[in-house]
C-alpha cells in the first residue's frame, strides 16, 4: 500500500517525536525548522528534504497531511499557510495562543475544505480510552468528583509559556472527554512562585452540574507526577498517565456502618483489581488516527479545543 506523504513544520523537543513516529507509519518527506543545523540533523536522520522555509516547503512538496509544533503564538499562522495549500493538519494544543486566534482557525475548516485536528495527546492514551469506557458502562455509578495531578520540574523553553496553559489544559481536555460536557462554572488560580513571567503553579476548580473536578500543575515539585482520581457512588479509580495503569475500588459500603472506629478501619480494605491494558505510545496511536481519518471534515476536535483553551485563561 502507498504510505502518505507527511511532513512537519518545527522539530524541537515534541516535533522530533512527530517526525520519529511519521517515519515509522508514513513516508516522511520534509521538514521545517528555523534552527537550520537542528533541522538538517533531524531531516537526514529520516531521508527527509530540509526546508528552513516551511513555505517553501509548502509549496515545494506533494504533501498530503502534515503537523505543525512550533511556538503557540506561531500557530494561527502556520496552520493558514497549510490549509491555504490544501494539506490536512494536526497542530500540537493548545489550539492557539488566544481564543480569537482559535475562533479564527475553526472558521478555517470551512472555508478551506481541509481538516484540522489539535493534537489533545491523552485522549490517546489506553488508560484514559480504557476509563471513558469504564464511566460509559456505568461501573463507577453515578461520577462525585475528579482530581488531576500533572506536577513536576519540567518548564517549557518559552518563557512566556503559562503551566495551566502548557500542562493543565491537558486534564482540562481528559476531563470534558471522560464526562461528555464542559463545566459550568470554573475557578482557576495561578501563581508565580520562581517565575517572573509567568504562572509555574496552578489549581483549577471546575462545576459540570453536580460533578466537581480539580485540576493541581506546577512546575516546581521536585517528583514527576501525571495521574488521576475519579470517585463515583459505585467505585473508585485511579489512573497513572505515565504508567497507563488504572486501579479500580469496588463499592465500599456493602453493609450498615455502626460508627465505630474499628469497622471504619476495615472499611479500608476494600476489593481492588489493576484493569489489564495494552500498552501503546499515545503519539502513534494519535498521528495514526490523523492519517486514517485526515480527508473526514468532521474529525476536527477545534471546537472542544477552543473550549479547553477557554478554561485555562
């Protein structure tokens, strides 16, 4: 079968990954980047044409689909650039550096006839495909609250790069996924604690109905963390996005509770069972079902990114 042709525009920290698992899944062509001799390295790596002009490259390349991870702020502007040209696109989240920007780009799906998908990664990942299916088929019963945790010292090479922007619009995204809606009322909270630019600490409190979720990032504790805790009246789970692992709490009170201090403590040993996944990387698992389905206009996840962007602000 003829592989598509791909490229991507921006090959730093996230862009090399792309280009990595496009050379494992199509055929890799070009690549863009205006740091020449990371580009060059990265292009001739993969046999790929080096273009330090992603318009050129546009223009120079039969490019059928392609993935654009460069600074946000950049990003209304090279996605126009690729839709102009008719090539299908998937462009790392958060859609846009502001919501008129990302208003913009959804208006381009239209008027372009081109698909545009935002790269929301976790959504992708087993144990979050594996949970919406657990909450779906009720096993939770009714949902009480979420808690995410995305904590760790890791700060983005873009000073003016925000954590809840950067790191918690990701369970921003899980958390509209998993429960089908966006939140009514939100609450978020930033602070500054190293960073003079910018927010490296956020907690943000999220209503949809009478489900509550939070949302703790920062950039500052010194322990890499990426999980999540979802309680519902029938069970409890608990999901490690590094480990793609979840661990479901059947029902706690199978019985009356006496009060007293000894039964609440049995209590505590309640029946708990790891859920078998299959291990995959997200990425791939991501830019294959871009590829499958990039000529399918209604693919685009624009308008749930444009809300999750909403959130963060």
């Amino acid at each position: 079968m003829k592989k598509i042709k791909v490229g991507v525009i921006g090959v730093g920290n996230m862009g090399k990954n792309h280009a990595r698992v496009y050379s494992e899944i199509a055929d890799l062509v070009a690549i863009s980047d205006t740091n020449e001799l990371l580009g060059k390295n990265v292009a001739g790596k993969y046999n790929a044409a080096f273009y330090p002009d992603y318009k050129k490259m546009l223009q120079g390349k039969k490019i059928e689909a392609i993935s654009v991870v460069v600074p946000t702020y950049l990003h209304k502007e090279v996605v126009l650039e690729c839709l102009k040209n008719s090539i299908h696109t998937l462009v790392e989240k958060p859609i846009a550096h502001n919501l008129f920007d990302a208003r913009k780009m959804l208006g381009w799906i239209d008027k372009y006839q081109t698909t545009l998908m935002v790269g929301h990664i976790e959504r992708f990942n087993p144990a979050v495909v594996k949970l919406k299916k657990i909450i779906d088929q009720g096993r939770l019963g009714k949902i009480i609250n979420l808690l995410a945790i995305r904590v760790g010292i890791s700060p983005p090479n873009i000073h003016a790069s925000d954590v809840a922007l950067d790191l918690g619009i990701h369970d921003v995204d899980v958390f509209n996924y998993l429960l089908g809606k966006f939140p009514d009322r939100k609450k978020v909270i930033k602070t500054k604690l190293f960073s003079r630019s910018s927010a490296d600490a956020s907690t943000l409190l999220l209503e949809y109905g009478s489900i509550t979720g939070m949302i703790q990032t920062n950039w500052v504790t010194p322990i890499k963390i990426r999980k999540l805790f979802v309680s519902g009246v029938e069970g409890y789970a608990e999901l490690d996005y590094i480990q793609q692992k979840i661990i479901l709490h059947d029902k706690i009170l199978h019985a009356k509770f006496d009060g007293s201090y000894y039964q609440l403590i049995s209590l505590a040993d309640v029946p708990k069972k790891e859920i078998f996944i299959s291990k995959k990387e997200p990425l791939k698992e991501e830019l294959k079902f871009f590829l499958r389905n990039r000529e399918n206009l209604n693919l685009s996840n624009a308008s749930d990114a444009i809300e999750a962007l909403k959130i963060v602000f």
